[in-house]
C-alpha cells in the first residue's frame, strides 16, 4: 500500500529541515493531514500511529494531540479535509463507450490505492468505524459514482434510452463488480475486464425496459 495524497497542495514532506520557519494553524493542519493519510496508505489504519504522523509532518507529537485526542480522530478529519485529485475529465468527442470505460477505470484507480487515496485493503480496516466508513464513501467513493451516474446519463442519452434506465442500482453495478475482481484475485481488473463489465453488462442494461421484456419473453 503505497500512495500520496493532495491536501490543498501541501509538498511532500518527511521533517521540518533545518533554519525553515514552523509551520502553524491552518498550514501546519495541512501538513498533519497529509501525512496522516500517506501513512494510513503505507501501514494501514492498525499500523498507524501518532509518532509516525508527526515526524512525516516534521512536527512534535504534542501538536497533534492538541488538535486530535486519538488517531481515529486525526483521520476522520483529514478524510473531511483532504480531497483525492480528480480523474480526467471524459473526452465529450470520445465514444460513449470509451466514457463509461474510463470512468469504471476511475473507480478501480480509487479502490486500488492509484487515486491518491489508500485503497481497498486500508478501506477494508475502515469499514469497522461507521463514522471513518461514511466519511470515505463521502469524499472518495461518492464523486466517482457521481461521475459514473453523469456518464451512464450521457451513454442513455445517446443510445435513446429512457432515463429511468439510470438507476442507482445500474450506477453501483460496474464499481460492485470491480469490488468483486479485487475479492477473487487480490488485484483490479485489467482493461479487458473493464471493457467486458461495460460490454456485457452496463451498456446492455440502458435499453429500454419494455425492450428488456421483450428479450425475455423471446427467451423463454
């Protein structure tokens, strides 16, 4: 497990060198955040301890324990205050298919660590603490199941199927399956299996409802 995570463009840092100013308030806060989620992403949520965080940010300990009785509280705030960098914006000239490949390749970016965010196996540690689980979900998962909600729009749209295609469930159906790969084989699925979850799956779900009944009525 190994990623770096962007706090409001804070610079990597491993000490305070030395003649360099302190940093303090907000700047220093910055400076704690990201640490605290570079470390979550090298040694998992068990691993992670205070002493870690405050030499990574080239402060004492003592700053952080003013701020963050416990380390559970010191990552739900950097989880609240840190943002993962955005995938690429999708090419609106680009196929419709090539959009919805890319953004699912967003969401397996994100769960395998690549995103700037710890991925599946620190979140796996997350999922035992409601408040850290709600606050992942909101910051990291959220916008790429919003992007992959705007994508599937754009994909109807275009195909001329009806909105009401675009469900909730359809959007949480191509991550659910990445989630899946990652179960069986410890690993994201490559870009073949990408292509084929759109293909076989996604893609064929935007038809239109009554054109679904009838592929399963000529079927039975």
């Amino acid at each position: 497990m190994n990623a770096t995570v962007y706090c409001s463009n804070v610079p990597a840092a491993s000490g305070t060198p030395p003649g360099r100013p302190r940093r303090r308030g907000a700047a220093l806060a910055r400076a704690i955040h990201r640490a605290a989620l570079d470390e979550l992403a090298l040694t998992g949520y068990a691993g992670l301890t205070m002493d870690a965080v405050a030499h990574r940010a080239g402060t004492g300990k003592a700053a952080l324990y003013r701020r963050w009785p416990t380390k559970r509280d010191l990552v739900l705030d950097a989880l609240r205050h840190c943002v993962a960098p955005e995938p690429p914006d999708p090419d609106p000239s680009a196929p419709v298919r090539d959009e919805v490949v890319a953004a699912l390749a967003a969401v397996a970016d994100t769960l395998a660590g690549r995103s700037g965010f710890p991925g599946l196996e620190v979140m796996a540690e997350l999922l035992r603490e409601p408040g850290l689980r709600d606050t992942f979900g909101e910051r990291v998962l959220g916008p790429r199941l919003e992007r992959m909600a705007g994508v599937l729009r754009r994909a109807a749209e275009r195909s001329g199927a009806e909105p009401a295609a675009v469900t909730p469930l359809l959007v949480r159906t191509g991550p659910a399956l990445v989630v899946e790969s990652f179960l069986r084989r410890g690993a994201p699925p490559g870009p073949d299996e990408l292509a084929e979850i759109v293909d076989t799956v996604l893609l064929p779900l935007l038809t239109r409802p009554s054109e679904r009944g009838q592929t399963r009525s000529a079927r039975s």
